[in-house]
C-alpha cells in the first residue's frame, strides 16, 4: 500500500485520463450528449493531469504534498459538481438556468423562438446512461470522492515524511 501513495500523481493522473476517455468514448461512441453540469465535472479532470504531469515531469523542483493538496481540491471540485448533478437528476433541487430553458419569461414569438434554439440539447435532470440505478454522476462522485480520500491520504504521508526527516525540535 505504501507504494500506491508513494505514487499517488501517477495514480491520479491515470484515472483521471481514464475518465476522460470513457466520458468521450461516450459521448462520441456511444452518442450520449452530455449536459453542461456533465461538461462541468470533466474540467478537474484535465486540472489533475496538468498537475500531475508537473509533478511527475518537475520532481525536484515542486514538492509532491502541495500538488496532491491540489489535486485533492481539483477531485473535492468534480464531486461537488457531481453531487449536485445528482440531485438535479433525482429532483431534489432544480438545476442552474443553464440546465433547462424558462419559457415563462418571453413576451414574444421571437423570443420564445431564441430561447428555444439556446435551450441546452440534454437536460440535466435527465439521466442518459445508468447501471444499477446509478448515473454516471453519481458514479462521478463516488470515484471522485475515493480520489479526494487518496491523494490527501498521499499528501498527509508525505507531510509525515517531511517531519520524520526534519527529526525532533529541542
């Protein structure tokens, strides 16, 4: 197990490419359109392997525990989006305005006629893909939030490592 967090960018940076590849192998292999909340969650992604990428590429001149704290926030972000999104997509709040158009606010033919044609493709509070009654929000958040518990468990080793070697202040 301490050879995990020992690796604990490469680990991130692997799953973070391998859900940015399954989120573009489905929506461009298997057409499922994703929402804007959907669109939202990948942007941490591509944060964490910028970041990773540094800390890998940069070892000796960027310090592993505060890059982990980072992408420990980057992976604190995509869940909260997902999160959400998961409550948007089981009604347990609406979602944001650019989720769904209001009709309810035009006072012409025109108008309704822009809104409709801005109107997002895919709702958010409709779920395109689901495997056990989970979506892939909330599978999003459930794989998101192990990272957060990872990589600040990683980043809290090396914070340990750093003190075990600074040895005992008199």
């Amino acid at each position: 197990m301490s050879r995990l967090y020992d690796n604990a960018l490469v680990v991130s940076l692997f799953v973070s490419v391998a859900v940015l590849v399954a989120v573009f192998v489905a929506q461009y292999g298997f057409d499922l359109k994703p929402c804007v909340l959907c669109v939202y969650q990948r942007w941490p992604y591509g944060a964490v392997i910028l970041l990773s990428i540094l800390g890998i590429l940069a070892s000796r001149y960027v310090q592993r525990k505060y890059l982990l704290l980072i992408c420990a926030l980057a992976f604190a972000t995509t869940a909260s989006i997902a999160f959400y999104h998961v409550g948007v997509e089981q009604h347990w709040w609406l979602g944001t305005s650019s989720c769904t158009a209001d009709a309810g606010k035009v006072n012409s033919l025109a108008e309704l006629k822009a809104q409709i044609m801005a109107a997002p493709i895919t709702k958010c509070d409709e779920i395109a893909w689901q495997l056990f009654g989970i979506s892939m929000a909330g599978y999003n958040f459930i794989l998101a939030a192990l990272m957060v518990i990872f990589t600040l468990l990683s980043a809290k080793r090396e914070f340990m490592k750093e003190d075990e070697h600074d040895g005992p202040k008199s």
